[in-house]
C-alpha cells in the first residue's frame, strides 16, 4: 500500500474548531496569519454635551453619587485644599508617588510627608494616613479615575492600602466623556487602576462596608483654570 492509498486520518476537535476559525477570520493554514478587519463600532461615543462645563459638571455629579468628596479649584488653590483636606482628615502621615509636582505639598504642615521609592511594603504603607496622587484621566459618564503608575500616580499599592486617597484631576485636559473616548488615550501595557469612588462591597443583604478593597475615604479635587459658577 503506497501512502497515497492510504486513509486521511480524521481531523481532531481542536483541529475543526481552529479551521472554522481561520475560514471566518480570512486566513488558512497557508498563509498562517488571520486577516483582522478593523472592528466597526456605530454606537455613540457620548451622551453628553461637549462642552468643558457640562463634561465637568456630570463628572461631579457622578463622582459625589458614588460617594466620592468633590472639592473645585484653581490650580494656583490646590496646595491650600490638599493642606486642608489632610488636616481635617487629622492626616500624621501621608505618601507621595514619585514625580508629584512638590509645589502641591507647599501648604502641607502637620502632616509628615512620606516619598515612596518603591521599598514601602503593605504593613508599612498601612501605618500611613493617606496618600496624594495625580490620575491619568477622569470619565466623566462614570466618574471614574484612572491612574497607570506614571508619574505622580505611583505603585498601584499605594492607591489601595492607606485609608484615604488624594486624587488631583486636572480639567479639562484628563477628563474625558466616556469609556470609548478614554480607552485610546490609555496604554493597554500599563498597570491601571479604575477608582469609581470609596472601595465598598455589599453583603446578600445589601449591607454596604467601605474600606474592604481599598481606601474608606476618596477625595478628588478637580483643577481648572476658573472654579465653577454657582
């Protein structure tokens, strides 16, 4: 029996299931590489008004809806508000991610500023009152932060262990509509943290307990050029 008389072997399930793939993808064994059309996406990117005022505005509202303390200045105010915000909080220690801009602490007494260098472990950072960071952008629809440890944003750990996190949005620039107008901004490689208010959790009976995944206490102060009328 020559191997051409031979009978194909059956092809196994894996086999079937990856052809079928490749057929719907475009590609083939020959070629060895699917062709991916882009992706066509016709839903509305926003529901909102463009303009810096409205987006500011519903990022507010949402934040203060989850529980969030929302706090409007100028840039030239912020180290005055962070200064208060640590002293009500009765803060003896706070830590700082590398590259936060020093000029925000200007204002800070009382409170012993801690820089992290990336030695700081949970048990120590969770001796430390609060914690100050900047944020990669904001989404307005859901308010929601973001940080991706660039700088001034930090170790994803430090968002999460001390009891009260800090978070500086400066507007209009880091605030964004939506989720599909933020995700081109974002680099998928980068460790990101999505803060949508105070960390809680709710037991079967609806039993609301902050401060299990993350900071009991999230304070975000929104910078722009001029506060908000009204």
């Amino acid at each position: 029996m020559t191997p051409a008389d031979e009978a194909p072997v059956p092809a196994t399930s894996r086999e079937r299931v990856l052809g079928r793939v490749r057929a719907a993808l475009g590609g083939g064994a020959a070629s060895g590489t699917p062709r991916l059309d882009p992706a066509v996406r016709t839903y509305k990117e926003s529901h909102v008004p463009d303009d810096p005022a409205s987006v500011l505005a519903l990022l507010a509202h949402n934040l203060a809806d989850y529980r969030a303390g929302v706090h409007h200045c100028t840039a030239g105010d912020l180290p005055a508000v962070i200064a208060r915000l640590l002293a009500d909080r009765g803060a003896a220690t706070a830590v700082v991610p590398p590259g936060l801009p020093p000029h925000w602490l200007d204002a800070v007494t009382g409170t012993q500023v801690v820089h992290d260098d990336g030695t700081l472990t949970a048990h120590r950072l969770d001796t430390v009152d609060s914690v100050v960071t900047g944020c990669a952008l904001a989404v307005a629809e859901t308010g929601t932060v973001v940080l991706d440890a660039g700088p001034g944003q930090g170790r994803r750990i430090l968002s999460l262990v001390p009891d009260h996190h800090i978070c500086v949005v400066e507007a209009p620039e880091q605030v964004v509509t939506s989720l599909p107008r933020a995700l081109p901004r974002l680099d998928p490689r980068r460790p990101m943290t999505w803060i949508s208010g105070p960390s809680a959790t709710s037991d079967i009976e609806l039993d609301r307990v902050e401060g299990v995944h993350g900071p009991r206490t999230l304070d975000v102060i929104l910078v722009s050029s001029s506060p908000p009328s009204g």
